[in-house]
DNA sequence: CCACATAATACTCATTTCGAGTATATATGT
DNA sequence: ACATATATACTCGAAATGAGTATTATGTGG
C-alpha cells in the first residue's frame, strides 16, 4: 500500500430564499469561479465532522449555520486536486439559513445561475429544447457501441425525457458534465471546450456537491417540514408557497397548497395581516413546532399542478 | 492547524435476504465483536471511494458487489479509533446482493440479531413495553434541565411513541445509545454497563452503519425497486412479498400488495408455476427491467396493512 | 372420487387524497 | 360605486388506498 496521504475537505451549500430566489452563498475568488464555503477538517481539534464545518464556515462566512445535513462524500481523482498534490475527499454538507449579511468575499447568488435548466416555474427552459436535447442526441450517437448507446439513450430520456422529475437535479449535472455539455468537464480533462457550455461554472466539484444539495432538498421538502427553516418567524401563505415553488423549481396549485399546509396542521395563524399594496391582506402564519411531535413524518407535500395558471 | 492525519476507511453493509431473513455478511474475529467488511481507502491506487470499496471487498470476502449505495461518512472522535491513534474518518456503504458463498472468517447473520425492536412482523417485539419504555423514561427524567427534559421526551415519543415509523431506524438506535442501552455506549465511554443490553454489539461504530443502512433501504423500497436486487431471477408474488416485509419489518396486505406491483408493471409473469407442497401453485414472476425506463420513479410502494392478518 | 385444507388470484366497496376548478370575501384606487 | 387584485372557501370528479369477500387451483385423507 502506498503512503500518499488524504486529506478531508469540508464544503457547504448554504441555501437561502429571498423572496422567489433561492440562493446559495458563494466565494468569490478574484478571477477564478465561484466556490463554495470550503475549508479542511482539522482531527486534532474537531470531535466531529459537523463541528469542524461549523467552526470555520463561523470564521470565514461569520454565518451561524442552523439545520445542516451531510450530503455525499467525493474522492474522484481529478475532480478536486489540492495545490499540494495531496488526494482530496471533500464531503458536501447542505445548510438552511434565513439570509442575513454575508462575510467580505462572500455573496449571495440564484441557485439557477448554476443550473439554468432547473427552472420550471415560468415554463420549460427554452434551453432543454434548443440546446440540450440535441447535444444529447449526439452524445447518444457517439457510443462506442450498441449497449452504450441504449444505456446512454435511457439515461437521457429518465433526465430530460417526458415527465419532469425535479428531485434529478444530480443525474441531470453528471449526464451534462460526461456530454461534455458543462465546462467543469473541459476543465477536469484539460482541454479546452469548443461547444455550448450550460450554466455558471464552479471551482473544483462544486457544483456537483451543490446539484447535490438542490436535489436532497426537493426530495426533502415533500416529507419534512425544512421549508421553515428558510422562512421568516411569520409569513403569508403566499410567501410560503412561493419558497416552495423556488425551491422546487415548479408552479403549484394555489388552492390545494393551502389546503395541504392547513390540513396538514404545519403552520398556525397569528390574527395578524399584512399590509400589501393592492388586493385583500394576507393572514401572517407562523410553524408550529409541535407537528414534529405529533405526525411521523410531516412535511409539505408540493400538489404539482398539470396545467393553467394558478 | 495540527499535523495529526487522519485516514479513510470504507465500511460495507453488504445486504442479501433468504426467504424470510434480511441479513448481513459480518466479519467475526475470534472473541471480537461481529464487524462490517471494513478496509482503508488507497488514494494512490483508487480513483474513486467506490471503486476502491469494490476491490477489497472483492478481494476480502470474494463477493462481487451489485448495486452499491454511498450511506454517510463518520468522524465522530471515540467512536472509531484505529490502532495506530491516526483519526480514521470511515466513509458506510450499503451493498445489495443475491446470497452467495461466503469467504472463510465471514458469515451472513440476520439484521434482527442488532435491531430485535426492528422486527414488527409478528406482533409489537415485547421488549419495547417491556425494557426500553422504562429505561427511556428515566432517561427523561434524568435530563439536567427542564428543556433537555423536553427534548428527550419529544425525541423519545418519535421513535418510539405512537405511530411507528419504520425508517427512522438510525434515529431509534442513537437514542439507545445515548440512552447506554446499548453495550457500545459504555464500551465508547470506557465504562461498565449495569443496566440493559439491548441487541448484539458490534466493532466501532459499526452497529450505527448498520442503522444507516436498514433506514436508506426501507426508504427507498418505496420509490425505486431495490428490492430485485436481492430477488432469485424469478419469484413468486408471496416471496416478493416476504422479502419486502422481512426488510421493513411490518406485514403487508397481501391482496392490495400484489395490485400494487402489478399495476405499476414491475413485474411479469413467465407462464410457469412453483410446486408447492400444499395448497394452488403460484406464478413464476421475473422484474420487468424496462420500467426503469418507463416510470418516472417505479417503487414498492408498502400497502401497509392496519389490522388483522393477511 | 369427494370433501377439506391451503394457498393463489380476482373482484368489490367505502374512504381518502388529489388535481382542478368556481365562488366569495376584503382590500385599494378612481 | 365599481374595477381590480388578492386571499380564502367550497365543490366535484378521478384516482389511490385500505380492508375485505369471492373464486380458483392444488394436494391429501377418507
């Protein structure tokens, strides 16, 4: 066995929604891409994992992270070198925070920015049609073979095929990044990219350990109340909805969310109204903690709309 | 920042299932703790955690792996120390496998064997009324404040209150051991237990591996259609069944499981028929591959039953 | 060969959930 | 007062779900 020696990195997706965007807070490195809070795990002075992503994303992003999750551990070779030549295992986390100031060097950014095909909620991203469909027929074509070709062919119709399925934020990126449709991939195989090239490209894995994070979140969101974590202590149910929806990457129906977060006993109301500009006040709801006691499993579950406007 | 450096280890629960057992191949040294297949991650020979899983495992227990999932990546101080004092970070895995023949040192052991309050298929397992209610509630109250009091009480009525989720393994075994219901608790801490035991123990931090494991997989029969993965290539509605309530430790309807798998299309019958020793024979039904293609998200979905028997 | 015991498979039915609407209520601006 | 905009309530059909009963196909002991 050889002695080439490891070490741990630890990255965050730290997610926030502001208003109908939802944003991730990234380095921004003069010059290079975007990054993610990234920092080493020290074992001589962390008992965990999460305390040593805790401590320096306080250092370096002054943020108090409050749910955070693990998310995947990354040890691919070449997608993450450290200058040192040392072999990186970075293991991504996802945090939830209500959006406060950022850290010098630290700035908010549209999640979409990083995955413009993600974006259902005005209608399907021209994109998919124009662009990534057809480099995806010729990334089909250019198989080695039979089997290659029908193995390929399925993964393209699951990603991108009929029926949208918005938790495959992960599968999407990788089928991207192999077709060669992502700059990461140029950059990792050190040549230089003579196609389209989709979304804003991150440093290292980045956005791989953030497709990650969007994906876990989706699927999340329809079974735990994480919402809420994002939201102000008291918001509109329209507010809620359209955190949902951004998170989502979808349009929901109005109505019927209203009825499922009713229902469903998440939120109370407080007696309180908005003042908005025009229309009917809205009642300003809070979450009710206690649900988490009192159903198994509770989370909002999205009441996808097939079609119309809400 | 310190010097001390840390090390990778993959840990596999390897998971196969005979008729009614859902096991798990363990590695028994003689007189120690029954342990996963575990082995350290060689970044000079690997390119990728999984690929470096897949050769010792092959290597070690002469297994060739099928489907793998990555679980959760463990550093927490003191749960896991190897010999040389170096801080091992282990990376879980979950293995899904049709029974084989085992290496020599290794022996599949039915997961129940670590989780009896797992297993609701009979009846409630009596040992929740029994000793684990009474140990928690004085857990509870030995609290250091009214809010931790709080807290417990919360967590201990999720896991183990009314409306019994099946998932939520992971989450019922860390409330045992910080309970000290369980032996590695007081192995961690260097003390001797005087009160309960509960399940066999295992290596290091192994039994929560384990945990990890049971909970990803009983989440995700409903969704994907994992369970084939541990299927003879043909089968009978019943022994899909089994096998699918042997895992998620509850019974099933029988009628309504059999419309579900049916018309969700995941499985067709071959024309032929086991011969039982009594009563109708059954159809011989194989997994219908190309719903992976088909269906957005194809799964067992459980069909729990509420009363009475099947 | 005929009743059973046993298990597989088919069919029924009430209830709940879901998607998609329409209807009504309460604001503001003119 | 009324047009406009939004919040909230209620309705309705289709599908999914939970829990049965009914029927069919075997082997076995009289």
């Amino acid at each position: 066995m050889s002695k080439e020696t490891v070490s741990i990195g630890l990255s965050a997706a730290i997610v926030a929604v502001e208003g109908e965007r939802p944003s991730v807070l990234v380095v921004a490195y003069d010059g290079a891409a975007d990054a993610l809070p990234f920092g080493p795990f020290d074992p001589a002075q962390q008992r965990t994992l999460e305390s040593g992503l805790r401590k320096w994303v306080g250092e370096q992003t002054r943020f108090d992270l409050g749910y955070t999750e693990q998310l995947y551990t990354f040890g691919d070779k070449g997608r993450h070198e450290s200058a040192a030549g040392t072999r990186v295992v970075s293991v991504g986390y996802l945090a939830l925070t209500r959006q406060g100031k950022e850290a010098p060097e630290t700035a908010w950014r549209g999640w979409y920015h990083y995955f413009p095909w993600e974006d259902w909620r005005d209608s399907k991203p021209a994109m998919i049609d124009s662009t990534i469909l057809p480099a995806l027929k010729k990334f089909v074509n250019d198989a080695p073979n039979a089997e290659a070709t029908e193995l390929r062919r399925e993964r393209v119709n699951v990603c991108f095929g009929e029926g949208w399925d918005e938790e495959r934020v992960l599968e999407r990126y990788e089928l991207l990044y192999e077709a060669g449709l992502v700059e990461e991939f140029w950059r990792d195989s050190g040549r230089t990219n003579k196609g389209p090239s989709l979304g804003t490209p991150m440093l290292f894995d980045h956005r791989r350990i953030l497709a990650t994070a969007i994906a876990r979140l989706r699927g999340k969101l329809k079974y735990r109340p994480v919402v809420f974590e994002l939201m102000a202590p008291t918001f509109t149910l329209l507010e809620l909805q359209r955190a949902v929806e951004a998170l989502a990457g979808l349009r929901l129906h109005k109505q019927n969310f209203r009825r499922l977060v009713a229902e469903q006993g998440l939120v109370e109301g407080t007696g309180k109204f908005n003042a908005p500009d025009r229309g009917r006040p809205a009642e300003l709801f809070r979450f009710r903690r206690v649900v988490l006691r009192e159903r198994p499993a509770p989370g909002v579950r999205l009441g996808v709309r097939r079609s119309k406007a809400s």
